[in-house]
C-alpha cells in the first residue's frame, strides 16, 4: 500500500484530518525532513516557537506518530506534516534524508491532486456502545501489564568538512523502543522528553510502560544532552564526556541495552581495562622523534582506529566493524587532535628539550625513551605526612601532605615534579594517589576531616580538649592504619594524656558576708594528685561536656559516677541564683540540694549556722514534737500537733514554709498555738502579722479570743486606725486583711515582725500583682504560708508563695518557667517533677483529711445534671449561638492572646444564660430558671427533715432571684455577699438560732475562712472553673466539729457550658494532686483548644 491521503485520514480523526489540511494550506509546515521510513518536520501553531512533528510510515501506513504540542500524538500537526510529506513524494519520489524548506509558492496541481484524492469528511464513527466494548478489550488484564524495552543507539560520526580532525569523531545518541511480545522496536515511540513526565507509553494502539530503572537511565541520559528533538540524534557535549561515561558504564544495571549505527545493528560493548597514551621518544638521524602511542591491557593498538571522546578525554570507543567497545581512559592521555604525526626535535634543541620541557612532560604524561641522548628524571615515592604545630591560645594546627627527605608536599594539587638536593625528581603517581586514598580512608573517619565531594580538608584547627583528644587517642589509631605515616608534633605543645584514676571532691561551706541566709560553697577536685580550677570545672558540668583539659595537658572524663549527681546538683544550685557570679552559693532553704551534694563528696567544714540548719530539715528526728503551750485554751489532735511542732522548728531556725493541710483540719488553731508558745518563751516581742482576705478577718479575732483570749491583739478594721498603728510595737498580734495592706503598707513597711503569717496564701499567687510585691517587701524574721491549695491553675502560683516564705528555694521565675513549669505542665516530664517535689518537700507540709480525720463524718458529693425547660434552652442556644460565632471568630483573629477578657466575658455571658435568662436580659421575666425551680423543690425536703443548708453561687445576681423565690416560699434565710459587713454575727446566728435553716453565699465572699459546721447540706448552684474554690465551700461545713454526714449537690445544666466547665476542673483537680499528693497525673492551664472545645455544644 502507497503512502497517501487516505494514510493520514486512517491515523487522525476528522477534526484533526481537516485542520491539518488548512495548516497546510496556509503554509504552517515551515521544514519537511525524511530519513527512510520516518518523516520530521516542524510546524506552526499557537505557540511562538514551531512544533517538533514526525511519524513513521510502514507499508504506506502511518504506524507512529509525535509531536511536542500537549496533544503529542495523531493530531493536526502531524495530519499537516503528513500532507506536507505527500507534496514532497510527489515532487521527489526517491527523496531520502533530505531536509526541505516548503517553498512559498506551492505546486498548486500536484497539492490540488493530492488534497482532492480524499473526501473531506471521514466515515461516521461506530455506535458509542461499540466504543465502549473496543475501549474494555483494549485494556490488559489485571496483573498483565505491558511492559516495553529500552534501547540507547550510538553511532559514531566523523565530524564534518569544517571541523575535521584526523580520526576525530562525534558520538551521537537516540532511544529505541524494543517491544519483547511482538519484537518490534521504534524509534519514533519513544522520545527523550517522556523522562520528564511519567513511564506510560502508547505505542500502535497499545499503552505499555518502562521499567522504572529504565525510565531513571532515559532521564539521567537526557539531563545531560541540549536536546533539539525531542526523539532524534543527539550530540555528546565533549565538555559532559565524563558524565555520560559513568552512566553508559552501567547501563547494564538499569537493564538498558546499547547498540551501534544507524540501525542498531553493531552491538556495544564497555571494557574495564583502560585506554592509555604514552609519548616515545626515539632517535633518528641523529634528532628525536616524540610519537604518540595507544595503549590497552600493555598492547599497542596505535593502528587500530578508535575515538577519544572529549576535550579531555574522558573515555574512549573502538570502532569495530561488528562491533563497538568503550573504554574508560587512564589520566594524562591526549586526545585526537594532539600529536596525530610524530613530532621531530632537531639534533640542536635536544638540550633545550631536556632543561626546559623533559621534566613536566615526565609529571603528565606517561614517556618512554628509547634513547641515550635524553635523561629522565628520577622516580621517588613520598610517604604521607602530618604536621602538627601549636597555634594562638591552646589551638593546633594539622596539615596534612606527603614527604620524601625532609621535603613535604601538599595533599591535593600535588606537584608532578620537584626539585631536591638540585637534582629534578618525578613523582610517582601511583604512589601519590594510593597514599592520598590512605589519607582520606584513615582520617575521613574523624569528624576533624569529614569528607565532602573535593575530599577531605588537608588543614583543620582544633582547640582545647579536642586538639588532646586527638593527638592522644586519635593519631595512633590512624598511625596503626597507615604503616608508613609520617608524624612531626612541634615540642612546643604538652604531652596530651588521659588520665584514668578517680577524682576525689571536697566540699566546703562559708557564711557570705553580706547576706545571712546565703552560704558560699566551695569545691576542690582533684584527678592524679593535680587540683582542678574549680570554675573550668563548674563551666564544663553546666555546659555539659564529656572531658575537662588541664594546663598541663592532662585531661579526663566527666561522665564518671562521682560527677553523675554533681553536673546536675551545680547547674541547678546557680540557677537559683538571682544575681549571676562566679562564685556558688547556697540558700538556708536548699536544704535537699545539701543533702544530694554531701552524697557525691567528702564534707571537710560547714558553717554552724548551716550545719544546725541542715540537721533539723534532713533528720527525721530534727522537728521535736512540742507539747501544747500553757494557757493555751484548746486541746491539739496529735496531726495538729505535728503541725505546730513543724512550724516552730521553721521559726526557731527563721526558715519559712507552707502549711498546706486540707481545709478544715485546723490551720489557724495550730498557727495560734505557734504564737502562744512564742509569747511564754521569748523576751524579745515583736509582733506576729496575719494577713488575711478579708471575711476571714472576723474569725481569726474569734477564734484568737476564744483559744488565747491573753493576747494583745490589734485587729485592723475600716475607718481610722492611726491610733492602732502606734500600739503595734506593744501587741502580740496583728490582723490585717489584703485589701488594708494595700492601703497602710506606708505605716507598716518599717516594722520587723517575729512571724509574718499569709492565711489563705493564694492571695498572693499573682506574683505580678500589686499584693504580692507589697507581702513580699514586709519585714519579718520567718514567714509562713496557711492555705489548703497553694496551687489551683499553674506552678507558677506555687512559685510566688514560695519566693516570699522560702527565698532562694526555686529559681527567678523566667528560669523556674524554662525548668520546671513547662517540662512538667506542657511535657509531662515525670523526672522534673519528682525533682520539683524533693525540693519543697521539707518546707511544705500537707495533711488530708482522709487520712488524718478518720472519725470525721462521711461527705456525700452527687451531681445533679438538669434539663432546661423548653423555654430556657430555646434561649440558651440562641445565645450559645450568638457567642460561638463570635468566639472562634476571635480565635482565629488573634487567639486568646489578643481577645482574653473579650472571650471570658463570652464564657460568662453563656455560664449566666444557664442559670436564669434574665440574667442576661430582664426583659425574659415570664421564662422559668430551671435551677430555680428544683431549687424549690429540693429545698421542700431538706427543710422539712430539720436540716439546714448552705446554697453557693458564683454570681450575686442570680442569688437575688434565688432570694425572690425563697421570700415568695416563706422561708427564712441569711444572707452573705462581697458586701456584707457583720459576718460574724451572721454565722452565729445561723449557728444558734434553729429558725434559721438557709445561708446563701455568694462563691466568692464565703469560701474561706469560715466555720459553718451547723450546716449538714450544701448545694453548689453553678460551677466554677477552678475546682479548689468549690471544695474551699464545701468545707465550711464538713470541717473538724461536724458530727453529721455532710450532702453536697452540684446543679449542673445538661448539655451546656456547664458540663465543659466540669472536665476542665478535673484537669486543674489532677494538677495540684500531681505536685502536692502523690498521684501521677499531668494537666495544663486552660488553653485555645479547651475553649474551642467548649463551643463544640
């Protein structure tokens, strides 16, 4: 069958067949090229630059086709090159490997004749469900996917007239598809472009693939070549010889095989055995004959043709007539163009030859003489070499070379050539590069001389203990690889060596001269009867190096069992530190540091000051049990007894600490007993301070009436208090509450107190708060912390009670923040926190009342989950929507960084919405507050059975709605808020008066300080989010001096805010068990996810 218009019809379809005949037309086919059976052209389109087009005619069918626009096969180009190829055949039909411009004027007969010979539109296509039954046979069975074969064909071409060179050639290379089930092979299926892309390849109807290691050959061949067909010929940069050797090389590992010529028809073949060129230098007539000569595997093959490939020639081909073999090619061999005709040197030059040339022709190349009228120079063989040479401080320099009779040459760029004792010399080259291999193989192993791609550095400078280190350990190992390794260390440097005896610590203590509860601790190391600097030592522990180096170059190991505790003890006895100095020093309050210190070293003196100190905090015998002081009006359970005892030994020493027991077991009658004791037994009175919140001030005046009702006491009320404030030398105790202090620090702040004595010390958990740097300024010779939760969200509370009882005990903030609070509560670090613990425990003592209070009466906590009447949830959802919009919009507009109050006032307007309605709006006043109405309900039972109840809430405004209700009832109820001004008189009504059987209580204004025990109930009509403040108002009635089972209800909102709130407080509930019991537990703040959260209602 001829090639014809039908061909191209039978390829395209009819879109593509129509438009390839108006790209033709209108003279978009700008070059025809035909090679055989396979036609190229280029064609005009869209873009700027032409198309490259070509398809492969077998049998006059048009059997493959490409082309570099995004359909890239059968399209319009193609169709227009087709028709341009059939203007070609017609006007040229022996044409072969000819490229043709398409000449402007155009053969309009012979283009009408073929355009004509076919009818414009193709037969219809087939119905589309045969189509789709064509399309289901096409594709291959699952597991039988059609895999084609890669081919490379090389050709070696002799380069053309205008850059012809006696047996230089060009080496040419293009792809071959190779189908294994039919085969075939094509040059047109396959191009290099398709490495860009993916391995699937549509080949005669079929789509195939390219093995994955074949498809890696084609692109790392083509990465190489400036491709300007995308599946032709190409050219060999000579400047990437050596690139495309070391891939064709191991072309057999990628599976690709390699064919010569044109057709593929000469097989290739790589050798291992390198081509070589030597200069002959031969006497004739009397002159000298220098010629070029080819060598493999030691044989002459000068007349044999073969191609050097490269500038410089990086391999070599032989070209065989059936066959074609590669060769690498060794250093120094020339290449074609050089010396292709012997070379004469007159008789007259040969001295000239010998002086200035002989010698750097010896260092390339390879000569050989076959003469006596020439000397070559002499061969030598240098021996690796390093230098090693102190440089400025305790630095050494290493350089690395080669030596031969005290003459040292550079590791690279070695010279071929040298002169020694004024006689030439040739290097040898062999020698050279295997000792440079030695060197890289034996000191690439060493992070000093990590190797890179150029190799590895021939100079490196080391310092300290790394300079010992290697010239010590190091070098030897290196010496015992390279037999014949040359090693010059300058006599200025000191012997490096490690020495492996033990060290020996002693400790020393010394009070510091300026402040009294500060010591200085000094250390003295020594290793193999040589004392070490103490600083150097100090510096290398914290910084956490593995030796220490010492002046005299002897050096040892730190990670030694007698430095284990010591690195981590120092590092944390400076942290303490406010002030940064060299010198380390120990606070009164480090107590267990001591004690951790001691176990690592030899104690040679101690301050006595100290060393009572100690005693008493480390010994379990060192608190003695005191017994109660005289006329002291009460009788101490043994645990409060304990207590009090604790407490005296901390003031006895003017040490400080936090007395943490559970609410209700007695803090304020141990502390009491403290200042009876104090008063009987001490001359010297100054007065005890108490600060405290103000609704606890009125108990501590009764409580202090009724157990030592001797005692001078000022208790600081509103109104005027100058005259107070001049008796305060003379009394026994001062009672003030936060709110005063802030108010009279002025008259205040010159006093120095016995005692300073924070009740309910979470007052002061802010340590950026106006309160607490006003406590911690007052002056007094020990200082006490009372509080059942010395932390309720965050270390860092604990931080702050403890920096004003026990100064020096835990780090500035920032690095307490780094070392404690974020491993602990962001990472859950279980050794910092035991390390946390060891520290506070002897100045924090916490009792519970599980344990202690065995007899107390049961306590009976359920919550009480209620549905909000439909009324009610209709308006909290429309507020829970309202604020869930605006809240995550907030989030995601700055976080709660940004829009902290904004977003809490959200999650209270929602809180509100749970308990009444109106309390948002009052405008809802015919809605029904679900709580409220329970309330009523539960209230009916607990009145009737004689009992009375306390009824907490958060919000004052809802407990006047609360206090509607009960008017409306009947019943008779006291009432405490913010506000209130007789407290006192309050709880003693509620406790005599039987009447009396309901207290509302605003959360806030009664959760401490206050001794409700008449109460059996109590109900909590909202939660909070910090779970201490509610069990601070539980026990105001399940206390020491309750006698009966104690109810607790907690009315929680079914599905609303309220039971978020509730999780989040067993995260704050598992924290301060974590630090201060012992349940290991983690937990953090509340945080952007807890809110998100929260709004997921």
């Amino acid at each position: 069958m001829e090639f014809s218009a039908q061909s191209i019809r039978n390829h395209v379809d009819s879109s593509s067949f129509e438009r390839g005949r108006n790209y033709f037309t209108s003279g978009n086919v700008i070059a025809v090229a035909i090679d055989g059976d396979n036609i190229f052209g280029r064609v005009l389109g869209s873009q700027k630059t032409p198309y490259e087009t070509e398809f492969t005619l077998k049998d006059g069918v048009i059997s493959d086709s490409d082309c570099s626009c995004p359909v890239g096969y059968a399209c319009k180009h193609v169709a227009a090159l087709g028709f341009a190829s059939l203007l070609e055949f017609a006007k040229n039909p022996l044409s072969l490997k000819s490229e043709t411009k398409i000449p402007e004027s155009k053969n309009i007969d012979a283009l009408r004749k073929i355009l004509q010979s076919v009818p414009a539109v193709r037969k219809e296509p087939p119905p589309n469900w045969q189509q789709t039954v064509s399309q289901i046979l096409s594709f291959q069975k699952a597991g039988t996917e059609r895999y084609f074969q890669l081919q490379l064909l090389l050709k070696l071409e002799q380069q053309y007239p205008l850059f012809a060179r006696i047996g230089n050639f060009r080496l040419v290379l293009r792809p071959r598809l190779f189908d294994p089930k039919t085969k075939k092979f094509s040059v047109t299926g396959i191009k290099w472009s398709d490495a860009d892309y993916h391995s699937g390849i549509y080949w005669e109807g079929t789509y195939g693939n390219l093995p994955q290691n074949q498809l890696v050959f084609l692109k790392l061949i083509a990465t190489g070549l400036d491709s300007r067909y995308p599946g032709g010929w190409e050219e060999i940069d000579e400047e990437k010889a050596g690139y495309f050797w070391h891939i064709l090389s191991q072309h057999e590992s990628y599976g690709v095989t390699l064919l010569g010529g044109n057709k593929g028809q000469i097989p290739v073949k790589i050798s291992l055995e390198p081509i070589e060129t030597k200069l002959e230098i031969s006497e004739k007539d009397g002159n000298l004959v220098i010629a070029k000569k080819i060598f493999c595997q030691g044989k002459d093959v000068t007349s044999v043709q073969i191609a050097f490939i490269g500038e410089i020639p990086a391999f070599a081909a032989e070209l065989g007539i059936n066959q074609y073999t590669l060769y690498p090619v060794a250093s120094g061999t020339l290449p074609d163009k050089i010396l292709d005709t012997p070379l004469t040197v007159p008789q007259k030059d040969i001295p000239k030859l010998q002086k200035d040339f002989l010698n750097n022709l010896a260092g390339k190349f390879a000569v050989v003489s076959r003469t006596k009228a020439l000397a070559l120079p002499k061969l030598i063989y240098p021996k690796p070499h390093v230098l090693i040479v102190p440089t400025r401080g305790r630095a050494v320099e290493i350089s690395l070379g080669f030596m031969h009779q005290d003459v040292t040459f550079p590791l690279y760029d070695t010279p071929d050539t040298a002169i020694i004792n004024s006689e030439p010399v040739l290097l040898d080259k062999q020698v050279i590069e295997s000792g440079r291999r030695q060197v890289e193989l034996a000191f690439g192993k060493y992070g000093e001389f990590e190797p890179d791609e150029l190799g590895i550095p021939d100079i490196a400078c080391l310092s300290g203990i790394r300079a010992a280190r290697f010239i010590a350990e190091t070098l030897p190992m290196i010496q015992s690889d390279i037999s014949d390794l040359v090693v010059d260390i300058s006599p200025d440097l000191p012997k490096f060596t490690y020495e492996q005896s033990s060290p020996e610590v002693f400790f020393q203590i010394d009070e510091s001269e300026d402040v009294g509860d500060w010591f200085n601790l000094n250390i003295t190391v020594t290793v193999g009867k040589e004392e070490v600097p103490f600083h150097s030592l100090f510096q290398a522990l914290v910084q956490g190096e593995k030796y220490l180096l010492l002046q005299s170059g002897k050096y040892f190991s730190l990670e030694r069992k007698e430095f284990d505790n010591l690195r981590n003890l120092l590092a944390e006895a400076k942290s303490i530190q406010e002030k940064d100095s060299q010198a380390i020093r120990l606070s009164r309050f480090q107590a267990q540091l001591w004690d951790e210190l001691t176990k690592t070293g030899i104690v040679t003196a101690q301050a006595k000051k100290w060393q009572e100190t100690m005693e008493g905090l480390l010994s379990v015998k060192g608190v003695v049990i005191q017994k109660p002081p005289p006329k002291f009006q009460a009788d101490l359970r043994p645990y409060q007894i304990e207590g009090y005892s604790w407490i005296a030994f901390l003031r006895k020493y003017q040490l400080g600490g936090i007395l943490a027991d559970d609410m209700g077991l007695g803090k304020t009658i141990q502390t009491i007993a403290l200042i009876v004791k104090t008063r009987f037994e001490n001359s010297n009175k100054k007065p005890f301070l108490i600060v405290a919140p103000t609704s606890v001030v009125e108990n501590w005046d009764m409580e202090l009436n009724r157990f030592a009702p001797f005692l001078k006491t000022i208790i600081m009320r509103s109104g005027d208090r100058s005259k107070q404030f001049a008796k305060i030398g003379k009394a026994d105790v001062v009672v003030i509450s936060y709110a005063l202090l802030t108010r009279d620090f002025e008259q205040i702040k010159g006093i120095v107190f016995d005692t300073l004595i924070l009740d309910e010390a979470q007052m002061v958990k802010n340590y950026q708060s106006k309160a607490y740097s006003l406590v911690r300024k007052l002056k007094a010779d020990c200082k006490l912390a009372l509080t059942g939760t010395p932390l309720e969200n965050n270390l860092m509370e604990l931080w702050s009670i403890f920096s004003i009882v026990a100064p020096g005990l835990l780090p500035p903030p920032d690095k307490f923040r780094e070392n404690y609070k974020t491993p602990i509560e962001k990472y859950q670090n279980r050794e910092v926190l035991d390390k946390l613990k060891k520290r506070i425990r002897p100045f924090l003592l916490r009792r519970q009342k599980s344990v202690v209070e065995t007899q107390l009466p049961a306590k009976n906590e359920q919550i009480l989950r209620l549905t909000l009447n439909d009324d009610h949830r209709y308006l909290y959802d429309l507020q829970l929507q309202h604020e869930r919009k605006r809240v995550l919009g907030m989030l995601q507009n700055g976080g709660l960084k940004d829009h902290r109050f904004e977003i809490l006032r959200s999650l209270t307007k929602l809180r509100q919405a749970c308990l009444h309605p109106r309390l948002l709006d009052e405008k809802h006043t015919n809605v029904s507050a679900t709580k409220i109405d329970f309330l009523k309900e539960q209230l009916e039972e607990v009145i009737a059975g004689g009992h009375k109840v306390l009824i907490f809430s958060q919000f004052t405004s809802f407990l006047t709605h609360v206090r509607e209700m009960l008017e409306d009832a009947g019943y008779k109820y006291l009432y405490l808020a913010g506000e209130t001004k007789n407290r006192g008189k309050l709880i003693e009504q509620f406790h005599k008066d039987s009447s009396v059987q309901i207290f509302l209580i605003s959360l806030k204004a009664g959760g401490f300080g206050l001794n409700l025990t008449a109460a059996d109930y109590c109900i909590l009509l909202d939660p909070w989010w910090n779970p201490a403040v509610e069990e601070q108002a539980i026990d105001r009635t399940h206390r020491i001096g309750q006698t009966k089972p104690v109810f607790v209800y907690k009315f929680i909102a079914k599905d609303t805010i309220e039971e978020k709130v509730l999780l989040l407080q067993e995260k704050k509930r598992k924290l301060f068990q974590n630090v201060l019991d012992e349940e290991a537990l983690f937990s953090t703040m509340i945080s952007e996810e807890d809110i998100k959260n929260i709004f997921s209602l």
